[in-house]
C-alpha cells in the first residue's frame, strides 16, 4: 500500500460540493496506483490544505462516469484524459488541520500532484490527524486518599480545602483548581490503585463535606470535583512497578519522589503515558473480561464533544429517499465483528459517519416495526407505503472511541417508533426502554464483538 497526493483546484472541480453528495468519486488517474493505496487530496486556494483522505478503490478505468458532473466548472481540463480511478471518501478534515502553511515545512515541497507522499510528510500528517482526535485537553491527576477513600468513594467526589492553617496555600490542594470536566485521576488508596474517575464537571467552590472523622482538621472552604469512579476489583500494589511509574510521571508536581515513596499530599499531576500503562497493567490483571474492557474503555473515553443529533437528523433524511424500492428487500444478516469507521475532525470535534444502508437494513430486518412493541402505532411512508420507523444505534456512535470494534452495524441499530426513538433521547423512562432493547441485542452485539453492561450502556446517555 503507498500513499500518494493530488491537488484539486476547485475553480476547475468543486470537489468540496461532489465529495458533500458522493462518497466516491473518480478521478484521473496519471501515476501508477493501485487499489488499496490512500491518496490525500490537497484542495487549493482559496482551501489550501489538505482535505481528504481517500482509498483507491478501482484503477484503469477508460472513462470517467458523468454522476458527478454538475460540479465540473471548467471542464476543459478533464476530457479525453485517457485512464480514471475511482476513490473512495475515507475521511474529511477542517481547513486548519493540514494547512498548506505548516505542511511546506514539513517536506511538501510544492503542490504539484500527483506525487508519491514522502516518509516525513506521512509521519507528519498521521501525527496531525491523531492529535487532533486524540482531543486531549484532557489532564490526569494522581490523588492519595487514604484517609478519605471510602467517603470520597461513595459520594462520588474529590474535596480539599483551599487553605491550611493560617490561610497558607498548599501545592497539592491547589492542583485541584486545575481540574476540568473530562479529566482523569488514579486514585491510591493504602499503595493501591483501587480505582480510576473521570471529572464528571468543572471544579467548584464547596465547604467542607460533612462525613466525621474524615476531613474534620481542614479549614471549610474548599474545592470539590464531583467524578464518576470506576472501581478497580484486583489492584495493582505501586511498589510493584514503581521503577516503570517514576520514568513515566512527569517532573513538576508528579506523585511520587525519587526514593519511590509517595509525597505527601493529596493530588498530584501524572500525564497520559502514566494513566496508559496504570490503566493496562491494572486491566491484565482483572478476574473477567468485562472488568478489563471497562477498565481498557476509560483510556478512550473522550471529553471532546461531538454533534451526533445533526448527523442522526440527516441519516433520517438519507433513509427516506432511499428506501424507494427497497423497503421490502429480505435482507439476511450475520453478525460478526467489523472494522470501526474512522472519525472525522472538524473544529476540534469529532464525528463518525454512518453507513445509510446498514441503517436502512435495520428497518427492513425490522420490518418497520417498533423494537419496543411491534403493535405500537405509526403511520405510512410517502415515499414506499411501509410502515415508518426510525434507525437508532443502540450504543451512540458518539461512544465509538471507546469500542474496538464497528458500533454502526445491524446489530446495535434499532428500529423504533418516532415516539419510542424521541423518549430514548430526550424522555424520562429511557433507561427502561434501553434495558428492553439491551436484553433483546445483548447476544448480538457480542458476536459483533461489542460488548458492553446494562448500566455502562445507561451511562452512555447521560
Ligand atoms: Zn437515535
Ligand atoms: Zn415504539
């Protein structure tokens, strides 16, 4: 497989409006590619950056099919060209992500396609793009809690005064100012790590809990972070691996101090390569899967958000038209694990696209009807006579980070009433329509290779 990059100018091709309506486009085909290779596509001004990434699907093709010709706008360029490839749309990326102005320091001599992608350049790019997935304004804390663990624990926080004795400052409390929706803290407990959090919100102001024997020599004002903890069944004892932790934590206000003994103090800074390798040494050791997969999730749990509704929205736009004719298919269906879609970034944000006919399978399999109750009402389609039902991926693409495997497939999207699929998402009772669903798909989306618990699932859409 070799990666390659074009240019487009989009005063000859609007290449930008094709690839909005067409997945995959052909293309003259000028160099010697094969299928399977990847080819970038450098968009000029007024774009100037890199703006897709595509995969040669079909080479050699004598002409050019005409689908997408409304967006030629000087064609004088395109005629007669003699051979075309066809390329499949793999990933869209914003304007800022691969800029013409960072990417000529990075090897891109010119933009003069096609051209054969250098080896700096291809590590240059793979770099930008995981970066910019990876989200990570995302921090990691480190918290001894000896004392406090069991209350903390149940009440779902983390609290530290703001000041000692005679209002002195202390470094250790005054970490937890830093602490932002979304971040991760390793939790110590008696030179344990007993359990992992995720920042359910922002830190705030909160006196003192009240819990006796606790926090009762602290002064009452101080700052709290409500986390969600996920407990860890068969910890990892620190000074088991203390020689890996004190390479990995990072210099300024890291947990432990060179002797390997933990400072004393309550929240520390650690970093993501320190959360990664507590994380996997702790799941290895776990009594079952479940437990290791919740554990392996947490390490892909974003806190980047991402507008999943608006693309639901159009999905269901898609679906419409595209049942013409095919509403009544039979449709056969084996589960079975497949490749995850990979991400789009835009703004920081990051989307995952959704295969329409997989969603339209799931209405047919369905025989749209309602998965909640095949007698509950609706109405019939213009568009085919069936009856109308809507697709729902049971586990919200928006969680795909976290699963290795496809979560847009037959077997995790469901059929639903427009009442059903509107309580799922908005209503009050969801959690027991989801249980009903998660009962009915559990068995499938195992052999899909997703697996997930019930109240894992309901977290999901919170
Ligand atoms: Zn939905
Ligand atoms: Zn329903």
């Amino acid at each position: 497989m070799e990666k390659w990059i074009i240019t487009c100018n989009p005063n000859y091709y609007d290449v930008i409006g094709a690839f909005d309506e067409f997945d995959i486009l052909n293309w003259k085909q000028s160099v010697n590619v094969h299928v399977g290779d990847i080819v970038y596509i450098y968009v000029g001004k007024p774009c100037g950056a890199i703006k897709y990434e595509t995969k040669v699907i079909a080479v050699d093709l004598p002409e050019a099919k005409p689908y997408d010709s409304d967006y030629v706008i000087d064609g004088s360029n395109f005629e007669e060209y003699g051979k075309y490839m066809e390329l499949q749309l793999l990933r869209t990326f914003d304007d800022e992500l691969l800029p013409y102005k960072i990417l000529k320091n990075e090897g891109l001599k010119s933009v003069q396609g096609p051209s054969r992608m250098t080896n700096e350049l291809e590590k240059f790019i793979s770099n930008q793009i995981d970066q910019s997935i990876e989200m990570d304004n995302r921090r990691y804390f480190f918290v001894f809690q000896n004392k406090s663990y069991s209350e903390e624990f149940k009440g779902a926080y983390l609290w530290a005064p703001q000041h000692g004795d005679n209002g002195r400052k202390v470094s250790h409390w005054e970490q937890m100012k830093d602490v932002q929706k979304g971040d991760l803290i390793i939790h110590s407990y008696l030179k344990k790590i007993v359990a992992i959090s995720i920042a359910e919100a922002d830190v705030y102001e909160a006196d003192r809990p009240t819990a006796k024997g606790v926090h009762d020599e602290w002064n009452n004002k101080g700052w709290r972070v409500n986390a969600k903890y996920y407990p860890i069944t068969n910890p990892i004892v620190t000074s088991d691996h203390m020689d890996k932790l004190l390479k990995l934590q990072p210099e300024s206000k890291a947990p432990f101090n060179k002797l390997g003994r933990g400072n004393t103090g309550y929240l520390f800074t650690a970093n993501k390569n320190m959360a990664e390798y507590v994380i996997r040494e702790s799941s290895e050791i776990q009594f079952t899967n479940s437990e290791k997969e919740q554990l392996l999730r947490l390490l892909n749990k974003s806190n980047v958000q991402s507008d999943e509704n608006k693309l639901d929205q159009e999905l269901l736009d898609d679906i419409d038209s595209m049942l013409k004719g095919a509403a009544n298919q039979h449709i056969t269906y084996t589960p079975e694990p497949k490749e995850k879609p990979k991400a789009n970034v835009s703004k920081g944000k990051r989307s995952y696209p959704r295969d329409r006919k997989v969603a339209m399978n799931a209405l047919i399999r369905a025989n749209h009807k309602c998965e909640i109750d095949v007698e509950h009402p609706s109405f019939l389609r213009r568009s085919t006579n069936t009856s109308y039902a809507e697709p729902h991926h049971l586990i919200p693409m928006a969680s795909q980070n976290e699963f290795e495997h496809s979560l847009d497939v037959e077997a995790n999207i469901v059929s639903l009433c427009s009442n059903c699929h509107n309580q799922i998402h908005y209503g009050l009772g969801s959690d027991i329509l989801i249980e009903v669903l998660y009962k009915e798909r559990k068995d499938e989306l195992g052999q899909a290779g997703i697996t997930i618990s019930l109240s894992d699932l309901l977290n999901l859409y919170q």
